[in-house]
C-alpha cells in the first residue's frame, strides 16, 4: 500500500454501497490508511451474492486473444494477489487458499486445436509463460482426464482463490480496520446537493457522506442516480449455474478448461464445476437444462466423474455492463460519486486491482486517465444517442 499524505481526504467519510467482493476490497484498502468514517452498506448478508457463487479462477491469461487494456487490468491484478492473499493472511488469521497450480484448456476437436494454437503463438511472442502438452503429456499431469483430447495449455500463471474464504477474509480484516459494516441496509438512491453527494437514502434515513462507491454488483442499476449524472451506467445480471462434486479421490490438480466449461479443484477435495452463461433477469434457480450442460461438459473432461456424487449446486448474478468490461472511475458530474461495477465474469480476479484504483482516486486524486476504458463515462454518448 502506498504512503498517503493528505490529511483533508484522509477526514472524508465514505458510503460504500455493496458488501460483495468489490466493496469490501475497496472499504479494505481505503481503511488501511486511515480514513475517518467508511461505512459499507449490504441489502442483505455480507458476500452472499456472486462474490459467494463464483469459481474463484485467477485467470487472465487462459481464454485471452490479444493483450488489449482488459487482459493488462487482470494481468496486474493476478500479480497483486499473491501479496494480497498473504496480507489477509496476516491480518486475519485467514487462508484464502490461493493455489498455483496453473491452469490447462483442453483441445478434443481440431478446430478447438487451432484456436489453442494461436494461443499459444501470440502469447509466446509476447514472452508470457505458456506451454504446449501433447495428449500423452496431459495425462501424465492429469491421469483422469479423457482420453479423447488431443492437446493442452498450460498457463503457469492462471491460478485459483478460495472465493469464500476471501470474503470472510475480507470481513474480518475490513472490520479489524474499523470499517462499520450494515448487513441488511439496502440503498435505494444517492442524497445530492446540487452536484455533489452528500449521502445515499436507506429505508430508515440517510447515511451522510462525501463520497459514495457504487459496487452492487448486478443491481447497480436499480439504485437512483441524480439525472444530471453523466455516467448512465446500465447493469444486468447474467446468471451462471454451478455444480459441486465430492469425488472418493481427487480426480484433477489444475483447474481445467474446455470450450464448454470448467472444472475446479477445491483443497477440501470437493471439485466445482461450472457454468452456464444466461439472461433471464433476477432468476436465482438452477435448472435442468443447466445441471444437463454442466454435466455434459464436465463428463467430456473427466469421465471418471459420472456416478461421482452430486453434493450441491447453486446459481449467482455476474454483473455485466454493456460493453461487457467493468466500470471502476468517478462520475463526470457528480461530485464524490464513483463506480466500481461490471466485472461480469472477472470480479474475484479484478478484487485487488480495482480497490488500488479506486483507493488512489479517492485518497489521492490521482488522475484517472489511465483508466480510460473503464471508466463511467463511456456510456454517455450511447446514452446521449439513444
Ligand atoms: C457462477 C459464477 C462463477 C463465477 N466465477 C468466477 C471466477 O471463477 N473468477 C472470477 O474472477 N469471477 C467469477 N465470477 C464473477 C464474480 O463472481 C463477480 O464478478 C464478482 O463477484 C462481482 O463482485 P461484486 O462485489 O461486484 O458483486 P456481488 O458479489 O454480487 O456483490 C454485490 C453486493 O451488493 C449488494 N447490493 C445490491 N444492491 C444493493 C443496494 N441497493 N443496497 C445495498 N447493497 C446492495 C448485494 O446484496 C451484494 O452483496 C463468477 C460469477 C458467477 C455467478
């Protein structure tokens, strides 16, 4: 964390508006300096949303075609996670079980082959740890998987998180840095005075403050804005499905991918497997077909799971703008109003990247060109010509 030095944004009081994993790494960050007043408000429990549902995978490099400014956001925050974890470590008491195992994307097709293949040239080239494993070299990593894929990646570097760990981590290190934490207090809309926030409006009153960070996931966009706002941030949810497998003896090491899905190996034995991508609003079941496809998948990867016992399964809402990138910077308009949305399918990887942006917007007024893609304002002019 870096030094901060100014004593005036060191007395701001924060609302943060989301309890997920966004919010508490960015009340986490804020705290760590010294900041008077940060209050994080939840409509419900702490973490429970997708910050809880998601797989935990670390990583950036495995289904990426070109190093645009997406992958360079979640390549830096790959690399902050090996000092992060061992801070909540420290501060906690708690292990987010942060494995390195690597990652491997498996080939069955030739089509799927040639798509692994450019992979692997463009991110050779550009010097990032990558291998290539013929079949038999699979399987002498992963004796279980199928004997119909043809060939592998290997990415070092893609790694995984104990997502609920990590938030229970987080809790408990935002609490110990005197963050006042509301479960069950749900925002319905920013306090402004003129165009600047002084607060945000809950059932029972307002929470007076001079900054807000909106990080409510997929329901960012329930929460009124000023309309002089300019940002015009639109959130959905996109539900994924996920199911949950205790097999007598580990079936796989590395996580594991195909086209058509993943496989997570938990350190308590259990193997996740994941996940549907669907648009049917703030529908939390899982269904047949869902459960269908993500056995389908995971069968085609390791058939030795089928008889495996099923333990649990259950659905959660990525937060997907519609640029499908995510939304971390201040509102044009509004003073002390800032976004930190839209991680879709990357929240738990983008966790430490996006509360050292957002901390050193807010703390330290950094400018916030860097982070031009990302920011709120890209939607103005779509708003604007709609
Ligand atoms: C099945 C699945 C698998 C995934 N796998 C991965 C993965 O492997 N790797 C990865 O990096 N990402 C993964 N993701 C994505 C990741 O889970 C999300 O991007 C991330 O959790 C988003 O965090 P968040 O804090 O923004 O949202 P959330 O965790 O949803 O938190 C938002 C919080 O805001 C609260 N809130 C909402 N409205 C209000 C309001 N009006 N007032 C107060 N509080 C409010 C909610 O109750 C919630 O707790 C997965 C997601 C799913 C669903």
């Amino acid at each position: 964390m870096s030094t901060r030095n100014s004593k005036l944004r060191k007395s701001i009081d924060i609302a943060i508006v989301g309890g997920g994993v966004i919010g508490l790494s960015i009340a986490r960050a804020l705290a760590h300096p010294g900041v008077s007043e940060i209050v994080l408000c939840d409509k419900g429990e702490l973490g429970k949303e997708a910050s809880w549902a998601a797989g935990g995978i670390i990583g950036p490099q495995v289904e990426a075609d070109c190093a645009d400014d997406f992958f360079k956001l979640a390549c830096a925050s790959r690399d902050l996670y090996p000092e992060f974890a061992q801070a909540l470590h420290e501060e906690t008491g708690t292990d987010v079980e942060l494995d390195t195992t690597g990652t491997l994307y498996v080939a069955f097709t030739e089509d799927e082959e040639a798509e692994l293949r450019q992979r692997y040239e463009w991110q050779w080239d550009a010097g990032f740890r990558i291998e290539w494993l013929n079949a038999k070299d699979v399987r002498s990593l992963e004796p279980d998987i199928s004997n119909q894929v043809r060939c592998a990646l290997r990415f070092p570097d893609d790694w995984q998180v104990e997502n609920r760990k990590l938030v229970d981590a987080l809790i408990a290190s935002s609490r110990k840095f005197g963050v006042k934490l509301l479960p069950n207090c749900e925002i319905t809309s920013l306090c402004c005075d003129h165009n600047r926030v002084v607060g945000v409006n809950t059932a029972n009153g307002i929470i007076s403050a001079s900054a807000v960070v909106l990080c409510a996931g997929a329901w960012t966009s329930s929460i009124t804005t000023p309309a002089a706002a300019s940002a015009h941030v639109q959130v959905e949810p996109g539900r994924g499905q996920m199911l949950c497998f205790k097999p007598a003896q580990p079936i796989a090491r590395h996580v594991m991918y195909s086209k058509r899905g993943y496989l997570v190996p938990r350190r308590d034995g259990r193997l996740l497997a994941g996940s549907t991508s669907e648009h049917v609003g703030f529908d939390k079941r899982v269904t047949d077909e869902g459960v269908s496809s993500i056995k389908s998948m995971a069968f085609e990867i390791a058939p030795g799971l089928r008889g495996t016992p099923q333990v649990d399964s259950w659905a959660g809402f990525r937060p997907r703008a519609l640029d499908e990138l995510p939304v971390i910077g201040p509102d044009e308009e509004i003073e002390g109003l800032f976004y930190a949305t839209g991680h879709f399918r990357n929240g738990i990887l983008l966790a430490p990247v996006t509360a050292e942006i957002v901390g050193n917007v807010i703390l330290d007024e950094v400018s916030p060109t860097v982070l031009q893609t990302f920011l709120p304002n890209r939607f103005s002019a779509i708003h604007t010509l709609s």
